[in-house]
C-alpha cells in the first residue's frame, strides 16, 4: 500500500505546482526581479557613453578654445591712500599704500556676429565658432570724492582699460581698441585685477546626465580672470576721453557669454545656427529665429545686476548676471534613452502579464525560460536603441530597435502559443506598449499626465480579460 500511495502523493505535488496560479505568478515575479539586473547595465552602460561623448568634446573644444564670456571694459585707476598715526613721543608718522579704483561704463552697446562650425571626432560632433565683436562703451569721468581722495594722488598716467575674456587662446586676431578717436595698444594678461568667479548656467541634461554638446559638467564653476589691459597713458583728468570702441575677434566653443557691465547693457547675438539656446540669468528682449539663423537682443539695467558701478579694491565680483547664447547640436539620443530604458521594467512586466493571462484564459503552458528569453530580447532592444541613436539619432533607432524586437519576439511566440491569432495578438500588443513609451517621450510638458491616463487604461483592460478567470478551482 506504501508503494502505491508514495508516487500518488509525488504525483500530486507535481500536479499542482504546474497547475498552481500562485506559483507561476511567483516565479514570473522572481524572473521580473531578475532580468531588472541587466536593466540597470543597460542604464549604467547609456551613463557611460554619454560620459564618453562628453570627454571626446571637451577635447575637441579645448584644442579649439572654450567657452567665452566677456566682462569688461572696465576703468581701472589707482591712487594713493594716506593715513596719519599718532606714535606719542615719536611723533607722527604717515602710513601710505596703494588702492584701486574701478568704473563701469554708463552705457555699453554691444554686437556679435557668431560663425559656427561642426568639429566632428568619430561619431561625436562639437559646436565651436568664430565671432565678431563690436562694442562701444561710455564712461562718465571718474569721482573719487566719495572715497576723500586728493587729485593729486590720482596716478593718471596708470589708469588702463581691461577686459575679462576666459580662454586667450580664443583671440584670433588682434584687439583693437579706440578711445577719444585714438587707438591704444592691448596687452594680454591673467591678472586683469577683476574678480569674475561665475557659475555656470546649467545645461539642458536630464535625468542626472549632462548636456552632450557641453563640455563643463553642470554646476561648475569658471572664472574670467583672464584677459586685456589697454594703458591709457593719461597725465591729467584733462586727458580723460570718455568714449570708447573695441573690435574683437573672438573663436569659441559652444557658448558665448556677455556681462552687463554697463549702467544700462544693450547687446545683440546674430549667427547662422538653427539650434541655439539663450542662456544665462537673462532673457532676451528680442529674439528672432529661423531654420538657418538666428538674432537675439538684450537689454539690462544696473537694478538688474548683482554688483555696483563703481568700487575700490576687489570687493565686488562681476558675476550673476551672465547672459548670451549656447549653439546647440541636436544630440539628445543619451536622455532620451535613458529615459526610455527606465520603462523598461513596465514594458517586461505588460508582456509577462499578458503571457499570463493567455496562459490561464487559454489554456496554454509557457516554460519559465521561454519567459526569461522574452525578457532577453526585451531588455537588448535598449542596447540596439542606444547603438543605433548614436549613429542615426534617437527617432529611427527606436523604431528600428522596435521592429526589430517586435518581429523576433512573434515568430519566437509561434512556438509556444501555436495560434496566428493569439500571435498577432501578442504582437500588436507589444507594439502598442512601445509606441505608447514613444509618445511619452516625445510629449514631455504632458508625459505624466499621459503616462498616467495610460496606465489607468491597461489596467482596466486588464481587470476587464481577467473577470472571469477563477482564481481558485473548487474541489469536486
């Protein structure tokens, strides 16, 4: 009776862990849980190629020059400060050093006509550029009243203009400037006597990635303390001129800064590019672009900036109110990607869950490797996304990676649900789910509120094809 009862009871077990519904959810659960490792590689691995475009276009544009921003002109005058120290016995002793005045420039006008060029390394491209800078400034004469300083320890004959420009390799031509009618001579230097530490901007990454097409990760921090020194040659607050005029040629890569020095700054940007971005702590007045150029304007007053007209020693930084242009190249294929490798859970987890439901509404017995090669195929369509983007951007390659899976993932269903049907079926559901993950992408100002109402949707087509299911078979 043993013998006979023994394999009944094996025969039983094994019986009901192919029939139990609850097994099968398990192990469907334990399998999602598991191929989300290979999930997060493919994640990792856009990290890295992004990372790996980033370095290939900082290298580019270093050997080229990098990103501009100019500060300036500033009047830069130094005089001399007197103190009298009262010793007692051993009398009175004057104690004399040197100060520095500053002055900005009541109105600053400002033009650059930017020239882009594509620098391509392999499959990466950087934007760089060549501009032409005009740029008239108007001082009003220097007032030292304010700071009790005698004329006669003004030291006229050191007063200079300077200019902050951040990357001296970027000067491809030499400065000229203008001042009373008379053109002076430009020196370069990286001590111009001006504290500019900015930060930088932002860039246009998502997702914790930084922008491919800008070499400086978001939130660092530059400086512009170099740049020219034009001596003025005064011996007198007669020989002050108060007009001046600079031409600039400037080279660049990807972004062109300009401070608002003046008291009011009028500055305009203009360049055959159909893909810019106006950057900084401004916005333009007035912007006008097309599928070949662009033109924009701004206009900012002294209310509008963070630092004074005028100052001694180096206590004010000319910073927080950068503004100006970033040439955009169209290469948003890494956050797009990153973006739709992180639905990949919800992809694997729709196609596991109507397997399922064939399974139990038909009848039809899939291997837990069958599951585990569906989701194989399901998590390399991320790798071909990423491949295929970098070479024919981001809209073909997902449709290419689509159709791709698509098909592969239907004819390997022939051979287990063996019903053109259920097949095409399967198939159009799965092209539903991408082109759905597609349509989010696209729509970011309405991703989640589509997201969401999606997602709402197949869970009710999902209540709607399981309501009949019973759940638990009743012993007879």
């Amino acid at each position: 009776m043993e013998n006979i009862s023994t394999p009944s009871l094996i025969e039983r077990f094994n019986n009901w862990i192919k029939e139990s519904v609850m097994i099968k959810l398990l192990s469907i659960g334990f399998l999602l849980l598991i191929l989300m490792i290979p999930n997060s590689w493919i994640q990792s691995l856009i990290s890295e190629r992004q990372m790996r475009a980033e370095s290939v276009i900082n290298e580019i544009s270093e050997k080229w020059s990098g990103s501009q921003t100019v500060s300036g002109p500033v009047l830069v005058i130094p005089f001399l400060k007197r103190e009298k120290i009262d010793k007692g016995k051993d009398g009175i002793e004057i104690k004399e050093w040197r100060e520095t005045a500053f002055f900005l420039p009541e109105k600053l006008n400002a033009t650059a006509k930017v020239k882009p060029e594509i620098l391509h390394r392999g499959i990466f491209d950087a934007a760089v550029y060549q501009s032409e800078i005009q740029m008239q400034a108007t001082f009003n004469a220097p007032n030292f009243e304010k700071w009790s300083v005698d004329t006669k320890d003004i030291l006229w004959k050191e007063a200079q203009l300077v200019m902050g420009i951040n990357d001296l390799r970027g000067i491809n031509k030499s400065p000229a400037f203008f001042s009373g009618g008379l053109e002076k001579i430009a020196e370069p230097s990286n001590q111009i006597g001006l504290s500019t530490e900015f930060a930088n901007p932002g860039t246009d990454g998502e997702d914790g990635l930084p922008a491919a097409n800008y070499h400086a990760p978001q939130g660092e921090r530059g400086k512009v303390e170099n740049g020219v020194v034009v001596p003025l040659h005064w011996s007198s607050p007669e020989d002050f001129r108060g007009d001046v005029s600079i031409n600039l040629g400037l080279k660049g890569s990807t972004l062109l800064y300009f401070v608002p020095v003046g008291k009011t700054t009028q500055a305009k940007i203009e360049g055959p590019w159909a893909d810019p971005s106006f950057t900084g702590n401004f916005s333009p007045s007035d912007r006008t672009v097309t599928d070949t150029s662009f033109s924009a304007t701004w206009n900012v007053l002294h209310y509008n900036r963070p630092f004074s007209q005028q100052w001694v020693g180096e206590g004010e930084r000319l910073s927080g109110s950068e503004f100006g242009v970033k040439l955009l190249i169209p290469v948003g294929q890494y956050q797009k990607s990153m973006r739709t490798a992180k639905y990949g859970v919800l992809v694997i987890l729709l196609t596991f869950v109507s397997l399922f439901l064939v399974e139990i509404i038909r009848k039809v017995r899939i291997h837990p490797f069958q599951y585990i090669l569906v989701g194989a195929a399901l998590i390399i369509y991320y790798s071909l996304l990423l491949s295929f983007s970098e070479h024919v951007g981001y809209d073909a390659a997902y449709w290419i990676a689509t159709i791709a899976t698509v098909v592969l993932v239907s004819l390997y269903a022939m051979t287990f649900l063996l019903n053109r049907m259920l097949i095409s079926v399967f198939g159009g559901l799965l092209t539903f789910f991408y082109l759905f993950i597609f349509v989010i992408i696209q729509m970011q100002d309405y991703s989640l509120l589509l997201g969401s109402v999606g997602l709402f949707a197949i869970i009710a087509l999902i209540m709607y094809f399981s309501k009949n299911i019973k759940w638990y078979q009743e012993e007879k």
